[in-house]
C-alpha cells in the first residue's frame, strides 16, 4: 500500500513548519531576557563562591573587629632600606640637537 503526496498535504507540512518557526522566535525573544539574567545571577553565585568566600569571610571578620573611624593598617613598610652606595653619582644632562 503505497500512499502519494499531495499538494494539500505538502501545503499543510509547510505552513505547521513556518508557524513552529515563528512561534519559537517569538517566545525566544519574550523569554530570553529571563533566562539571560537568570544565566548570570547563577555565574556570579559560583563565581563568588570559588573566588570570593574566603576573601568575604576574612572581610566580615576584619569589619567585626574594626570599630567605626578606626584607622587600621595592613602591612607596615619595611624599615631597613638602606641607600646603594654603589650606584655612583648622578650626572644631569642636556641633550644636543
């Protein structure tokens, strides 16, 4: 039993095609604002989580100890510098053109 195409039924193929196309891209473009900002607030959690938990947790420890107008600081400078007497002496000059 062999069954033949008709013209109808190509016609109707076409037409349900086209409007599963532009049905799609008409919800692609209601819902891909949604899904996009969903996308990145979902990176920048694992994002925080790989690279900023350890900082916030030293941060909100730091914040817990300092009190309001309190100067604190980090690293202090090191104190034996010495000045290279073995540079020589620094000659100022012109240049010629």
């Amino acid at each position: 039993m062999i069954q033949e195409a008709s013209a109808m039924g190509l016609l109707r193929t076409i037409l349900i095609i086209l409007l599963v196309y532009f049905g799609f891209k008409i919800l692609a473009r209601l819902f891909a604002p949604f899904l996009l900002r969903f996308v990145a607030k979902k990176a920048e959690q694992k994002f925080g989580e790989q690279f900023g938990g350890f900082k916030n947790q030293a941060n909100q420890k730091q914040q817990q100890k300092q009190r309001e107008g309190e100067t604190v600081i980090d690293k202090m400078p090191n104190q034996n510098r010495k000045s290279n007497e073995k540079v020589g002496e620094y000659i100022d000059y012109e240049e010629i053109d």
